[in-house]
C-alpha cells in the first residue's frame, strides 16, 4: 500500500508537494470538515432533503482532485462534495443537489463537474465516455471518476474498466473503499483481496494507497494523470480509508458496527497526520488554525445563506434541466404540468 505520510505525521518517503502546498491543501481540509457538519447539522433542522457525510475521506477527496489539471473532468457521487468543490464546483450548488433543486446540477461555466450521481456505479461509464472523447479530440484532458467499494459489484464497474482497458481511455478511477455500502462491510462486498487487484482483468495498473494519507493520494493520482496523458489510459486507485459517520443522515451506523473499530479509524485521521507534518516543519501552530478554521466557517455560512435566499424553481424547470434541449417525452410532460388542471407550475 502506498503511504508517505504515516497517522503520527511522519514521513515515509519523499513529500511530493512543497509545505505551502500542504498548508494549502490542509486548510481545503479543514474548510471541506467545517461544510460536512454544517451540512449534516441543517439536514437535521430540516433544511437539506437527506445528506451523505464523507467525514474521515477528506485526503482522499481533496489529495486526488488536487492533482487535476482545471479542464479534466470530475464525476463524481453523492458523497464527494469535498472533491467536487476542490475542483471548482461551489458550496452552494452542492447544497443545492441535496435540496432538491436542479440548479445545483449545473455548475458554472468552465468547471467540469458533473452532477453528482446518486445510482451507484452508473457515472463511470460517462467518465469513461468524456475520457474518450477528449482523446478522439486529441486533447489531453483526462477525466476523474468516484465510486465507494460497494459500487465496484455493480456490472457498471466491469463494463467501464472493460472499456476503458480496451480503448485505453484516460480515466481515472478512484475507489474510496470507506469499508461500508451502507450496512454491507467490505468483507461481504467481494471476496477479492483488493479491489485494486480487479484493475489486473482488465489490463489497467491498480494501485492500493492509503487513503487517509494526503500526499499518497496526490501522488498516486498524478502519476496516474501522466500515464493518463501520455497515452498510455486508465488506472485504478483504490483508496483505503473510513466513512466515520452514517451513511446518510437517515442511517444509524451502530446497528451495523462497533464504536472500537470507529475509533481505531479515527486513530488515522487524515487531518491529523498533515497537521502534525506541519507542526514538525515550523508550518502549523494553533492561531493559524483558529483562523482558518473561523474562516472556512463564514465561506460555508454564506454559501447556505446563498442557496437559502433563492427564489425557489418553479416545479416545470425539472423538465429542462437534463438535456440542452428537452427531449419531446420532456416537452410533453412539462406541458401536462403546465397544464393548471394538473397542478402547480
Ligand atoms: C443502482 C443503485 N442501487 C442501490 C442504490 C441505493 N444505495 C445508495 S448508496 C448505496 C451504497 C453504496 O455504497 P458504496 O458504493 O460503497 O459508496 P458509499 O455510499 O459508501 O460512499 C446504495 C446501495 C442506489 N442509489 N443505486
């Protein structure tokens, strides 16, 4: 398994980012932490519809999109808010998707985001599908794909690895194997030993990383976007790490696993081990944290006041938000609704 960072902060290899860019990359931590409770927090007060926490897979979110190149493609799932913001997607819209409003799905210009993907396994066909067309377009934008260890049992998962090995599409596939498919431990998830050892039937590299691990997981997905780049197409990275809350907030993780086994997780914290690199590199001390930390706080704030203070969309705007042009089975079914006999528009 891939580590450069151990849980006591200590190096095992050489960084591969300088301190400013670990500081940097902390404080994107730090910020993703403060908008997964905040989110968590309001679901409750009855502001979200449901919400998937991702706490304990910040290195893995916010180590590999940081590796991208702004203009490869992101898609992603329901629990990848961290990634999705790193590489451009706001709060907001975030907070949108989990509101029910299909503004959210719609990132600004420029940022390559898809919506995030509530089927399991389905979204990476399409990343599969935007890697080969930027190859046919003799670009060399890559694309990024986000999928949980249960998702890989999914035949989704073995006809994008298939493709993908076959057309040699730059995909990057990137596993949080968070050991949980809600109550399915990874255990029953597949009998295989690693999930990274099922890249080897379709002919692509899979790599073990730890995923609580910021710099492995930076490396790992740079050196698979230059072989991504290069011609030489996909990789998966399966990335070891630990969903340390629910499921969702509709879920009750207790009834499936025991506390000891969450603390020893929490024992690996992967904003721990970059705050301790810190501190050991004169880089960290407690102020710089606070205002950090009070900073990330307002940003997640205002971008809640933000998506609170929209004018709701009119129920008809569902229909026009999948395709540039509405399919006619679209057309016809937003005229029914318009339609004052049937409802409200
Ligand atoms: C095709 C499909 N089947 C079932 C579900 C219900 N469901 C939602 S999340 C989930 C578990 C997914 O686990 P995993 O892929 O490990 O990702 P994680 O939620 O742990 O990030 C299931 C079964 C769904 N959304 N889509």
């Amino acid at each position: 398994m891939l580590q450069i960072l151990n849980p006591s902060g200590e190096l095992l290899d050489d960084p591969p980012m300088d301190v400013d860019l670990a500081r940097r990359l902390f404080r994107a931590m730090v910020t993703a932490r403060q908008y997964d409770r905040k989110a968590a927090s309001i679901q409750k007060q009855g502001r979200l519809a449901t919400y998937a926490p991702f706490e304990g897979q910040e290195a893995a979110q916010i180590g590999s999109a940081a590796a991208l190149r702004q203009d490869d493609w992101m898609v992603a799932t329901y629990r990848d808010a961290a990634a999705m913001w790193m590489h451009g997607c706001p709060w907001t819209h975030l907070l949108l998707t989990r509101m029910g409003d299909e503004r959210g799905g719609s990132p600004p210009e420029g940022v390559p985001v898809l919506p995030p993907s509530i089927t399991v396994g389905a979204h990476m066909l399409h990343a599969v599908g935007l890697a080969w067309a930027a190859r046919l377009q003799g670009s060399d934008r890559a694309a990024v794909t986000y999928f949980g260890d249960g998702a890989t049992s999914e035949g989704d998962f073995h006809e994008a690895m298939n493709f993908a090995g076959v057309y040699r599409t730059p995909t990057i596939f990137v596993c949080q194997n968070n050991q949980y498919a809600i109550s399915l431990s990874r255990r029953r998830q597949t009998a295989s030993a690693t999930i990274a050892g099922k890249a080897d039937a379709y002919g692509v590299p899979g790599v073990l990383v730890d995923g609580n691990d910021l710099f492995a997981m930076y490396r790992a997905t740079g050196e698979a976007l230059s072989r991504a780049r290069e011609g030489q197409g996909a990789t998966l990275i399966e990335a070891l790490t630990y969903r340390l809350g629910p499921h969702t907030t509709g879920d009750d993780p207790s009834r499936y696993r025991d506390e000891e086994e969450v603390e020893e997780w929490r024992a690996k914290d992967p904003l721990e081990r970059v705050r301790r690199y810190l501190a050991t590199e004169g880089a960290w001390d407690e102020g710089w944290e606070t205002a950090i930390a009070e900073a990330a706080h307002e940003e997640v704030d205002e971008a809640v006041e933000e998506a609170e203070a929209l004018p709701p969309l009119a129920p008809v705007g569902i229909f026009e938000a999948m395709f540039a042009e509405m399919t006619p089975e679209l057309a016809q079914q937003q005229r029914w609704l318009l339609d004052s006999r049937h409802g409200p528009a």
